[in-house]
C-alpha cells in the first residue's frame, strides 16, 4: 500500500477502509489475553461513566460488534487491536473470557488510520488525542496538513489549528485532556504568553469561549500598551513637569503632534495644587 495514498476516511467510513485490506471474513473468538492495545492509539482518556454502561450493556448482551484485529508485529501468538479497545476493556471489566474479531491485514500506517477514523467519527477523542494523532500522520508517514484533512474530510482550517493546540504550555494541554478545557477555550489561548494563568481563571470562573476571548482580548490590549515605546524626548519632559509640580504627569503625542497632557492626583490638595499652578502660570 502506498502511504502517501489519500482516502477520505472519514467520508467513507470504517467499512470502506476495511475493503482497502485483506479480511478473514470469519468473526473469530479470541482470548482477552491474546489482545494488546493498538501502539498507534491516539485516545489515552477514556470516559468512567461510557465504560461502565457499555460494561453493563457486554454483560447483558455480550460484544455485538466484533474488534477489529492484526497479528503483532511485536508479540508472539497475540493480535493488535486496531478499532475497538473501548470494547475490549469492557469486556475484561464485564468478566469475559473471550471476545468476537476479525482478523484484517494491516501496516502501521492502516492502523493508524483506522484508529483515527473510529475515534474521530464517534467523537471519542478530546482535541489534544486528535492533534496528537494527526501529527503521528506527519511525523511518521509523510503526510501534510492538505493530506490529513483530505484523507479526515475535514477542512485544511480545521487541521491546522487543531496542530496548533499542541504548541500550548504542558500545564494547558493537560487540563485540556482532562476535559476542563473545550477546543473553543483552548483556540483562544493559542499564542498567549500567559496562556497557562488565563487558563487557570477560565476553568475557575467557569467561563464560556465568548467570555474567555474578551478576557484574552483585555489582556493582549494590555500588553500592546505595555510593550508600546514612547519617545525619549517626552519621558524627559514628562520627568521634568513631574519634579516641577510633584505629581505624576502623562503626555501622548500623535504623530500629528495633537494629544493631551493629564495629570494624576490621589487626594482633593493635589487636585487644588494642579489647579494653582495652572491658575499662578496663565
């Protein structure tokens, strides 16, 4: 199989990526304990509360859809799942001794996308595990944002800031993949240098991605005025009114050379000695 070749995985669905490879059509019954976790497994995180009523529902009903499987490359006599290990631990919870596969043909690289689309079609993973995921299709097989999103069949947009979110502090990206964070939320800190402090005050506040963009907007105005310079020569003078009046003196000068000049008073005498020296001088 060429593994630069572009299938819209999501487009077609499991079926179709199925058809791509070599299937025993036999569902076969295999051991608990001949199974191992996909190595190319993009979900670290399962949900408690979805493992347990799909725990109690194997226990009732049994597994009704088979794991998808291929023989390990790593391990003798045991076979890699590669879509369906939700199932698998459920069934070892529910008390299973064996469960139902098929058996399929796969490279790393099929493993991997099956992996993907599964997760991603049932909206299993949170955006740091499908970030994660898609940059595995960069790193180790070649792939660009252009290809992801085609073979995803998910606009290039999407991919590109999905990446983005793995470029966040390591305190960020943890409390995204504890679900405290959305994506919305996360978008939002991409970028900012105290992404990790706004963080903390969205998953405190309980803020909604409305609410986090204009606090993320307050703190980036805040910084522009920061990091703004001012000229040499209006420090200067402002310094020198300042020791002339004894109050805190400000000028802003366009580049038209129109502004304003304001004075800073803490109490009702500073206000009465601007109002002197101004009355004493004009």
């Amino acid at each position: 199989m060429d593994a630069f070749k572009i299938r819209r995985g999501l487009g077609r669905g499991l079926s179709s990526l199925i058809g791509d490879t070599k299937v025993n059509n036999n569902i076969n019954k295999l051991s608990i304990t001949d199974l191992i976790r996909n190595k190319f497994q993009p979900r670290k995180n399962f949900n408690k509360e979805n493992l347990v009523e799909l725990t109690n529902s194997i226990r009732e009903r049994g597994v009704i859809q088979p794991i998808i499987v291929r023989v390990s490359g790593n391990h003798d006599n045991k076979y890699e799942i590669i879509a369906g290990e939700r199932r698998w631990l459920a069934a070892q919870n529910a008390g299973l001794n064996e469960v139902p596969v098929v058996i399929t043909e796969a490279n790393d690289l099929k493993s991997l996308e099956f992996a993907i689309v599964e997760n991603v079609q049932r909206h299993d993973l949170n955006s740091i595990e499908e970030a994660n995921g898609y940059q595995r299709l960069i790193d180790d097989f070649g792939y660009d944002h252009e290809k992801v999103a085609k073979f995803i069949g998910k606009s290039r947009s999407h991919i590109s800031n999905c990446l983005r979110l793995l470029t966040l502090p390591k305190e960020v990206i943890e409390l995204i993949e504890k679900n405290y964070l959305s994506q919305g939320h996360a978008k939002v800190l991409v970028g900012l240098p105290n992404a990790f402090f706004l963080a903390k005050k969205i998953v405190n506040k309980k803020l909604s991605v409305r609410q986090a963009e204009n606090l993320s907007r307050l703190f980036k105005s805040k910084k522009i005025q920061k990091n703004t310079s001012k000229d040499p020569n209006l420090k200067l003078l402002e310094s020198t009114l300042k020791d002339k009046v004894g109050l805190n003196i400000f000028i802003k000068n366009k580049k038209n050379n129109t502004g304003s000049i304001s004075f800073e008073y803490k109490d009702i005498d500073q206000l009465n000695r601007i109002i002197d020296v101004i009355k004493s001088n004009y």
